[in-house]
C-alpha cells in the first residue's frame, strides 16, 4: 500500500492530510501558527511544517512515499545561496508593490497578471530597491520554501506559483518580456504541479522518520488545492474558498486574463480554472466576531435581505472584483443589532462573490452551473443560503474542504504517473 502526504499552509495555520491509493484519508493533523513578530514568520513556517509531520502516527511518516506542499499564492521571500532568508516574507495582500507599478507598466503587456501591486514580481521589483536585495540568489514562494526544507534543492517552483511571477502557462516558458530583467536570474525553475522534485534530504529522514526514497512533488496554491479537494471537474462547475479571504474558482474551455479588473487563469491540465481572489471574507468577520458568535448570530438571521450595502475590507485596497489599492472600505452604517450587522456583512460578501463571478461569464468563460464551497464559511448554512440567493445555482457539498487532501492528491499524481 502506498500513502501520500498534503500539506496545506494558510494564513493562520496549516493542516497535514495522509492518503492512500483509493484516495481514503488515513491520517489528519493541524497546527496553528504561533503569534511572532513578521521578521520571525519563516522560522515559525519551519517550526510547523516539521511539527506537523511529526504528529503523523510514526509508523505511517515510514511508509509516505511523495508529498506536496501548498502555500497562499504570491507569499514570497528572497533567499541567499544557502538558503537563508533575507526579508520579512511579503504575504498574498501585501501592497507595497505599488511603488514600482508604473516601472512594471512600462515592462509588461497591458492587462497581464503580474499588473497588480500585490504580484510576485511586483514584490520581487521592490525588493529589487531594498538593501539586502544584493545578497539574494533565489526568489521563492512559501510553497517552495516549504518543500526546499525538505528535499533541499533551492531555486524550484511550480506553474501554479509562477503564473503571478510572469510565468507564461500556456507555453510553459518565461516570456520574453521577462527574461531580459535584471532580476531574470532570481527567478525559479518552475515545474508542472506535482512533478517530482527529489527525494527527502537524509538529515530529514533520519529527523521526522520519513522513507529514505520519500519524493517532495512541485506544489501549488492554496486554493488551487481546495479546488482539487472539491470534486469539481466539468466545464462551468466552480469552487469559493471561504477562509480569510474570498477565493473564486471556475473551471472553464476558455483561458480569461484581464489584470484590471483582477482576473487571472490557471492551467489545469486541458482545462483552465479562471477567476480572482478579494480580501474581503472571513478574517473580517472575525474581526468582529468570534467563531461563537458567528455562529449564535447567524442562527438568528432572517431570509429577508439586508438593506446594508458594505464593501467588507480590513484595510484599504482590493484586487477582485475591483482591482483598486486603494479601494476604502465601506463598514458604516452600523446598526446597534449584532445580528443585522452580520446580515449586512455576509449579504454584501455574496454580491462580491456574484460580482466576480458575472465578470468571469462576460469575459468568456463557461456558464457558471454550480459553485462547491471550501474553507471555514462552507460551515455557515446561512452564509451558503444567502450565497444561493445571489448566485442562482446549486450550492454544492464539496467531496473534501481541506485543500491539504487537494495536495494529497497532486502527491499521489507523482507516483501514479511516473
């Protein structure tokens, strides 16, 4: 019997999932991150990427035969020859990629994903301008990173990661637009997702108690993984990743790209799983609220609609279903009842959410027919009746939520294919 390991880091925690050759989870752990200072996230990636292996039952850790590891899309670090990192790693929505949009303007297509303040090579020009730039020999994604500690090979992505580098996915090369950059030689080798990197290093084997011919697989994003957990596999069935952000995914004949409004497509396989990803989403509800409370109040919640109309950000700035850094949020007016307040919150959401996904329909991609839910909102049956409401198609139970078994899946693509 053959197992395989998925790995899945999100914004506050990370889960580990073991399955075997009929798909079956055999084992499942989480690990939450601990609260450090952003100079210190790396190190505490690390820390819990090691943990979680460690938790897995240890005669099942000697029988993984691939992993994959999955990370939030446009998490990047730079990294010095050995390895080390060298900044605070700049997470999915952070924004300082502004300063150096109009450079960027001036470089690449119109309309081309890396044209949003939060792009990996937004980030990467940035950094270009900051003093420990000129140490720097690797450019990475908290996926990459995550499997360099494993099979320690630096310098290696994956198309899934790379798309929002430049990277072009149809004809699976840096364009040529890019590789006249001075930063060109940071860039990673980039690989198809699941694609055997190497086995696990030997200070790893004989550390977590892994099989000595353990392969770390190429990885993929965060969301991507939740929508191979779904189930989801015909033209126009879609996936909403409920988890601290809103995450649109809707799988589709046609490859949709339109930087300004946010929307951007992913390779998969034959097909393309087009769509955007806003900030607004859980972690400004929790921001509010704690997760009983949320669940109190929403049971509270009417089937009349809201006439609250918010905009639910944290911060300023969004990048789908409008691309804006420096889009306000819209919280006021707020009512003294709780329960409406939250109305308003998950009401307004679901507009974003439709929003999105009209946008992807009037640029060509299929016919929205139903939308899976992952993430922790799935949980809310009220958010998913409200979502119903605005949507107009069957609100489908997902096979699995937990992206972590969508990278366990691309892990047991590694062996089964070769």
């Amino acid at each position: 019997m053959n197992f395989y390991l998925g790995i899945d880091f999100g914004t506050s925690g990370a889960r580990a999932v073991v399955i075997d050759d009929a798909s079956i989870i055999k084992a499942e752990v989480e690990q939450r991150f601990e609260l450090v200072a952003p100079e210190y996230w790396a190190a505490m990636w690390q820390k819990a990427l090691f943990n979680l292996i460690e938790q897995l039952p240890r005669d099942l850790r000697a029988e993984i035969n691939a992993i994959a590891i999955n990370g939030t899309s446009s998490t990047v670090m730079l990294c010095d020859q050995l390895g080390n990192v060298l900044n605070t790693p700049l997470l999915y929505n952070d924004g300082r990629g502004v300063e150096v949009l109009e450079t960027l303007q001036a470089i690449a297509p119109a309309n081309n994903i890396v044209l949003s303040a939060t792009s990996s090579l937004a980030k990467l020009l940035w950094m270009s301008k900051q003093p420990f730039f000129n140490q720097g020999q690797y450019l990475l994604h908290q996926a990459d990173y995550l499997a360099y500690l494993l099979h320690g090979k630096l310098g290696i992505s994956d198309y899934h990661n790379a798309l929002k580098l430049g990277y072009d996915v149809e004809k699976l090369a840096y364009p040529a637009w890019l590789t006249n950059l001075a930063v060109m030689p940071l860039l990673p080798q980039v690989l198809a997702p699941g694609k055997p990197i190497g086995e696990v290093t030997p200070a790893i084997n004989q550390t977590l108690g892994l099989r000595n011919d353990c392969l770390v697989c190429a990885g993929t994003t965060d969301s991507i993984a939740a929508f191979l957990a779904s189930g989801a596999i015909k033209p126009g069935e879609a996936v909403t990743s409920l988890g601290s952000t809103l995450v649109l995914k809707l799988l589709s004949r046609t490859r949709v790209e339109n930087a300004e409004l946010g929307i951007y497509s992913h390779r998969l396989g034959d097909l393309w799983l087009t769509g955007g990803a806003s900030d607004t989403g859980g972690a400004v509800l929790r921001h509010f609220f704690s997760e009983a409370e949320l669940a109190s109040l929403s049971s509270q919640i009417e089937a009349h609609t809201s006439n609250l109309d918010y905009y639910p950000l944290l911060k300023m700035g969004d990048r789908f279903p409008i691309n804006d850094p420096l889009l306000p949020p819209r919280l006021e007016p707020r009512p003294d009842s709780d329960v409406e307040f939250l109305h308003g919150l998950l009401e307004s959401m679901a507009r974003i959410e439709a929003k999105g996904y009209e946008l992807l329909q009037q640029l060509g991609a299929d016919k929205l027919t139903c939308v899976y839910t992952a993430g922790g909102g799935a949980k809310n049956s009220v958010w998913t009746r409200i979502r119903g409401f605005y949507l107009q198609v069957p609100m489908l139970p997902p096979i699995h939520t937990a992206a972590a078994y969508g990278t366990a899946l691309l892990a047991m693509q590694a062996i089964k294919t070769g």
